[in-house]
C-alpha cells in the first residue's frame, strides 16, 4: 500500500472535482449555500483544486494583501507537487 493520503473533494472555488494530500491541499474560507461554496472569510476552510491553487499561488507570490494567513509551506517551491500531485515515493 503507499503510504500517503489522498482525499477527493469538490473544489470551494471552480466546482471541479480534485484530488490532494488531506495535510497539505490549499483550502479557502467559505461556506455552502446550497450545492455551492461562496466565499466567507468567517466561514470554514474548504480545500480547492490544483488549477485554483495555482492561480491562488501567484497571488500570494505577487504579495496580495488579502492573502495575510498564508503558511510558509505554500511558499515552499515544491509545494503544488507535494499536495497534488501523486508523491512517488517508492524507493
Ligand atoms: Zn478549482
């Protein structure tokens, strides 16, 4: 069996379905109204998929000041990899 976790889920942002590590996905505020999230600084974090994490990535890199709670690990050059993508770590 590999030995990481993999959670699905419906992205917060776009509505597509995505795939990531449940420790390291990029989450965003937000709540459900309905079969949809909208956005809601009070509300509780729900994980996006990689497409927006990218997207959501350059604007923490290009330093938006919405963006205050950013961890350190989304800065982390590798971190798309590592919380999308498929770790293969079978050595
Ligand atoms: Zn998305």
């Amino acid at each position: 069996m590999p030995g990481y976790m993999v959670i699905t889920f419906v992205c917060a942002n776009c509505g597509k379905m995505g795939m990531a590590n449940p420790e390291l996905v990029m989450s965003i505020p937000c709540r459900r109204e309905g079969r949809q999230f909208v956005p809601d600084p009070d509300g509780q974090r729900e994980p996006i998929c990689r497409d927006c994490a990218v997207q959501a990535l350059e604007r923490i890199r290009s330093g938006d000041p919405k963006l205050t709670s950013v961890s350190p690990l989304l800065r982390q050059p590798d971190y798309l990899a590592r919380a999308y993508d498929q770790p293969e770590e079978v050595e």
